[in-house]
C-alpha cells in the first residue's frame, strides 16, 4: 500500500521531483499560488494564497484529502514549517509537532532554548516594534543586529551601530519595509567574528546521522553585493571537531527528531559563537555541494527520514574540497553576462549555471540566495582557492542599464 504524503511546497524543486518520481508515494500538495507551477500535472494540488496561513491551510487540505488519511507531511522549505508542524497535530500525522517547529524556526525561542542547555549564543531581546529598537540596543550594547524573528537568510537583517545610527534608520525605507513584515522583531548583539561557518546534516531518530562543516569566504552580512560562497573544510581542520560537537547539542537541545538541519556559526577570539539552526535542508548550492563533494544527497535524505524511513548515510570519503560559489545580481536589465563556458576554463570549475540573461530585470541583492550565477569548484586543497575565486572573480562581467 502506498504512503500518502502531504507536501508543504515553499518554492524548492527537488523535493517535489523526489515524491512525484517515488512509485510507493502518492502524493498531495498544498502550496502557495506563486510555486504552483512546480507541481506536475499528475500530482493532486491545492493553492493558496500563502501557505503560512494556518486556517487557509487547513481548510484546504481537508478540501485536498477528501475524507482520505494523510500519513505524512513534508515541509522543504522555511516557510513551510509552522504549518506542516500544525498539520501534523491537526491530522495526528507523526513528525516534528509545533513546540519544535517554533524552536527551529522563532529566533527567540531557538535562542532561549539553546542558551538553557548551554549553548554559545549571542546576548538578544525580543521587540514588537522598532520604537523599542534603541532600548534594547542600550541594554544590550552597540552594535545590534535586528531582524524578523521568523525569516530566513539575511532577508531584511540590518547592523545597527549605536542609538544615533538607530535613529537614523528609522527614518529609511528599510525600517519602513522591517516593520512592515508582519513579525516581532529580535534585537542580537553582533558578533565580532574571525570566521563565520556552517554545518549541514541530516537528523534520524534523534541522532546525527550525517554532519558536514564548511567554512564561508567572508562572512555572509554586509557582504551581498560581492561574490560570496562556502567550501567544505578538509578532515584535519582543526574546527572541524568542535563545530560537529556543537552541532549535536544543538539538536538535542531543540528536540528534533528526523529532518534536515542547516546550522550557522562564527568563531570568535573566545570560541564559537552559535548564530541560528534550522529544521531544513540549506538554500543557495549547499545541497549540491554536498552532493558533488561525498555523494550524501540531503533532499533526498530528508525525504526518506520525513516519511517514516532511517537514514543509512555512507559518505565518499574525499581529499578534496568543495566550493559553491554565488555570484550576486545587480540592479537593472541584463545587457552582458558572462557565458556559462567561460567560467569553465577555469581550472576546478565543474558547473556553471548562469541565472541572468539578456533581458532579464534584476534587483540588488537583499538575502543571500538571490544570484546571478552559481558556480561549483573542486580543489585538491584550500592553499589554490584564493587564486580560483581570482580567476573567477576576473572572468565575471555582468553589465547592466537602468530600467
């Protein structure tokens, strides 16, 4: 008998392809009217508005399932967390119920319950409005940063420098848009970091079955505009023990039990300092990083442990290391981009997907997996990765007029 399962679609690809492709798996969508056209013609789909509307979502899916049993749900993307966790206690659906679902996607939730288990993280406050934005910076000392307390990326995340710096940013169209979000806000202490980190895995019956570190170029706020990416660090990194042991505890401090985790960290002239988890697979080329460096393809992985299966993960064991390499956007029409083909002549570049073409209307980059291209390199070694990101940096032009 096949399993039914309910996908929470949040605008990623490949999972959908995973189901509809799987013959044991009949399978039922709900999604946001913006990413229907990822669902194929042969899968049972519903529509909304916006998925993150708990009522909407529900009343649909019981329009969906038409009397029949849901067995599973599965929620690819940030967005769809809540709601997926929501479904499943709605339906008495096994899987991450809501309790955990707020832990992994509530930034305050998530900081308070690593903190109670003795975690590494940065001093924070919760604020329902930005008037409270130069109180909660006073406490807490300049700088801040302040975000959405449920988002993902660096999606409307400013640094904050002092009281003067937070009146000022008051009166700018990026506080307008902030407050605008329709979320409590969290004031943190920034972080003044050496190097900034993350470790992607995949998390089966409450254990880490899979966990691999990689290292950003430069760390990812502020940096937006420039070409930005992460490779995976070599076996003998001396961070490497210490960023797996973190990540462990962190997922036993917020209780999940199967699914992907994405964890971000920095390293600091104390020690690592923990930024934010969550219960899903990365976005931009991380998955596929991992994918080309040891064969462990997390979308699929998580699938499998989302649907009542175990992870047998077995990954290639590999000297080399793997970059992902995203290449930001820039306001305007395309008039030149450099051809996928150009930029692999240069040594190590496997792939090349150039995502701006002639034509296309492009805005400035503001969340970290908004790109104009995206790269994969292998190297035998980190000592030659300064001199590829030069290559690359030097075969790219991208040319655009105003609109």
């Amino acid at each position: 008998m096949r399993k039914r399962v309910l996908l929470v679609n949040g605008g990623k690809p490949e999972p959908i392809r995973i189901l509809e492709q799987d013959p044991e798996v009949e399978l039922l969508a709900l999604t946001d009217h913006e990413y229907r056209y990822m669902i194929g013609a042969g899968t049972e789909t519903v529509a909304i508005e916006d998925t993150r509307d708990l009522e909407a979502a529900r009343k649909a899916v019981l329009r969906l399932a038409a009397g029949r049993d849901i067995d599973y749900v599965v929620a690819p993307g940030e967005r769809g967390q809540l709601v997926a966790a929501y479904l499943r206690s709605y339906f008495g659906v096994p899987g991450t119920g809501l309790e955990v679902a707020t832990a992994f996607t509530n930034k305050d939730a998530m900081k308070k319950a690593l903190r109670a288990a003795g975690l590494p993280v940065a001093d924070s406050r919760l604020i329902t409005g930005l008037d409270r934005l130069a109180d909660a910076g006073e406490e807490i000392g300049w700088p801040v940063v302040v975000k959405p307390v449920v988002g993902s990326g660096t999606a409307l995340t400013f640094l904050i420098r002092s009281a003067a710096e937070a009146a000022g940013f008051l009166r700018t169209s990026d506080a307008a848009e902030l407050g605008a979000c329709g979320q409590a806000l969290l004031v943190e202490k920034f972080v003044r970091m050496t190097k900034e980190y993350h470790c992607d895995g995949i998390v089966s019956g409450g254990e880490v079955a899979f966990a691999l570190p990689s290292c950003y170029f430069d760390p990812l706020l502020g940096n937006l505009d420039r070409i930005s990416g992460s490779y995976t660090l070599p076996e003998d990194d001396p961070d490497q023990e210490e960023i797996l042991r973190l990540n462990a505890r962190a997922v036993r401090a917020l209780g999940l039990e199967d699914g992907a985790t994405h964890l971000e960290l920095f390293r600091t002239g104390t020690g690592f300092v923990i930024g934010e988890i969550a219960c899903r697979p990365a976005g931009g080329g991380v998955p596929e990083a991992v994918l080309r460096h040891c064969g462990v393809d997390l979308w699929a992985e998580m699938v499998r442990v989302c649907t009542g299966g175990r992870a047998d993960i077995r990954p290639l064991r590999t000297d080399k290391v793997t970059l992902n390499v995203m290449i930001p956007p820039e306001e305007g029409r395309v008039v030149e981009m450099t051809p996928a083909e150009r930029f692999l002549e240069i040594p190590g570049v496997t792939r090349a997907e150039i995502r701006a073409r002639p034509g296309d209307v492009l805005e400035s980059p503001k969340r970290s997996t908004v790109m104009a291209a995206l790269l994969f390199v292998e190297l035998p070694g980190i000592d030659v990765m300064e001199d590829r990101l030069a290559q690359i940096a030097g075969a790219h032009k991208l040319v655009t007029e105003p609109v």
